[in-house]
C-alpha cells in the first residue's frame, strides 16, 4: 500500500516566493499581528522571520506584507490584500495537487 | 511572473520508498550494472547507496533491486522488472504533476 506526497513552491524573478513554511509565517503573522511575535511563536529568531518576509515582498508582484513603525496607532505588521488572496491560491493549489495525485497513484495502479 | 515547482515522493508501509534521489540511484544502477559502480558515479559511500536500496526494497510491494553475489558469471545489481515499471510510474507521475501545476498557476492567475 503506497502513499504519494507533494511538497510545492512557488518562485519568482529571484527565487523562492512561497512555500509551506513561508504561508506558515503569513499566517502566524495574521493570528499574531506582529512579526516579532510571530518570529517567537514559531520558535525562530526574529533576524530569520524577517529575512524571509522580506524574501517573499522581493519576489512579489505586489507587496505581501506591510510593517507600520509607531504612529497613534502603534505599529504593527499586515498582510495585504494581495497577500490574502496569494495565500488563499497557494493552499487550494496545494490540496489540488494532493487530490491530483491520489487521483495518478489509482490510475498508475501503484 | 511566477513559476510553481513541485517535490513529489512515495511512501510504503516503514517510510519512503521512491524519491527523485532515489529514482536517480536506481537509474544509475541501471546504467552501471553494479551499485559499488552506481555509488562511485553519483560520489556516494558504498554505504549510503546500499542503505537507499534496502530501504527501497524494504517499502516496496515487490523487490526493486536484486543483488547476485559471484555465480559463473560474476555479481552484480539488477532492476526487477516490478522496478523499470516503478521508474516509469514515478516519472511520468511527476511529469504530469508539473503539468498540472502550470495549468493551476494559469487557472489561478498567479
């Protein structure tokens, strides 16, 4: 009895954009409203987290993730609309992909 | 402009079982007609080659690879026929996957 598994990614002009972990941190930093917050739920330091935010608004076509410093209403880290939708996308590619090669496994009657 | 990549493996009962790495050692095998030799080419241990084949062998339905120790005509490695079909199986599956997820980056509008 076999199982198939996928990992996918996606890149842009300069390498990676998004993968499991990147979404992960996007998601971490939407529950968290911060990114040093987000950094500590995750267990990583906060240098890592904001490399690979930074990673992910390089490889954008749109930004991805907004940083507020100070203001009267403090600041704060937001994903943007966009990057709502490119997470949403990602994760129904994903169990697309999943379901696709259920769907081979049977057909390959492996 | 964005590219999706993809990173497919199968797993048996105790683990994986066939990965591109390990699809690549069996090809090697193949064209080398010993894993001592197969080992050498891909700059690998002795070691960690055979350790990749009996876990192959180990999560397969049917043995992949059968090793003759001396006889009149000498040892070597060979791929059993269940194995070539596996090759064949993993690799037009992934093949088909990026084709999948090209039409996916499309559909989504990524």
């Amino acid at each position: 009895m076999y199982t198939i598994k996928s990992r996918i990614w996606i890149e842009g002009e300069e390498g990676v954009f998004l993968g499991e972990g990147r979404i992960k941190i996007l998601k971490t930093i939407i529950d968290e409203g911060s990114l040093s917050k987000a950094a500590k739920t995750l267990g990583m330091s906060y240098k890592k987290a904001w490399n690979l935010v930074n990673s992910i608004n390089k490889n954008a076509a749109s930004p991805i993730v907004i940083t507020n410093t100070g203001g009267s209403g403090g600041g704060g880290t937001f994903i943007t609309e966009y990057g709502l939708e490119m997470i949403h996308s990602f994760e129904k590619i994903n169990k697309n992909c999943w379901d696709f090669l259920d769907k081979q496994l049977k057909e390959y009657q492996l």
